[in-house]
C-alpha cells in the first residue's frame, strides 16, 4: 500500500477503501487475515484508533469479521458483495458522469471505445 494520503478524505476512510482495493483485486481473499491494526498504524505512522475505525467501518458493511483473540478476517462473499456494489456504484453514478463529460466534449462513444488504451511510459 502506498504510504500518501489525500486531504480531501479522512485517512481511516481511505485506508478503508484500500483494504476493500485488496479484496477487489485479490490481495486480501475470503478467510485471510488483515495485518494487525499495531503492524498497520506502525507502518503507515497512523494512530492505532484510526485503523481501528478504518477496520471497524469494513466490519460494518459485513466485509470482515472480528475473531476475537485472533483479529479481523476477510468475510466469505465479500469479493462478490464489492464486485456487485462497486458495479453498480459505476453504473449508477460514475458511468452518467462519464457520458456526460463525453457529451461536453463532442465526443464521440464508438470512437472511444475504439480508441487504443493510453499505456504510461515507465520511468527507467
């Protein structure tokens, strides 16, 4: 995880929507542990009540659960459960914005989806 944090959101909130990145993309799967909330706010110099409210937050929407003595686990389903509230959160809000922004710019939809990805150049 990078160590930069954003101004315009809380840090337990993006700590928050990195962990669910990591179900996302299959860093953290079904039954594996989060990294204690001391390795996290050591890492991260973090306040330990922060990653706890970071880590509570996901306990909250039933996407880890707490195992008392043993720390927070991913919970079975929550891949499935963010793929299918991350899918409709783009088709929902993100993709109108998306086709709006297209609009303004006389953009054309085929045209894009025709376009060739635009790859980064890395840095040597």
């Amino acid at each position: 995880m990078s160590t930069h944090w954003n101004d315009s959101q809380p840090i337990y909130w993006q700590l928050k929507e990195r962990t669910v990145a990591m179900i996302l993309d299959g860093t953290l799967g079904e039954g594996d542990a989060l990294p204690s909330v001391r390795t996290v706010a050591s890492e991260f110099q973090l306040n330990p009540i922060t990653v706890s409210k970071s880590y509570q937050a996901l306990v909250d929407e039933n996407l880890v659960e707490k195992r008392r003595g043993l720390g927070m686990f991913v919970c079975k389903g929550a891949h499935r459960q963010l793929v299918a509230s991350e899918r409709n959160k783009f088709l929902n809000e993100e993709w109108p914005a998306m086709l709006n922004r297209i609009g303004q710019l006389g953009l054309d939809v085929k045209e894009l989806l025709k376009a060739p990805p635009n790859k980064e150049k890395k840095s040597s």
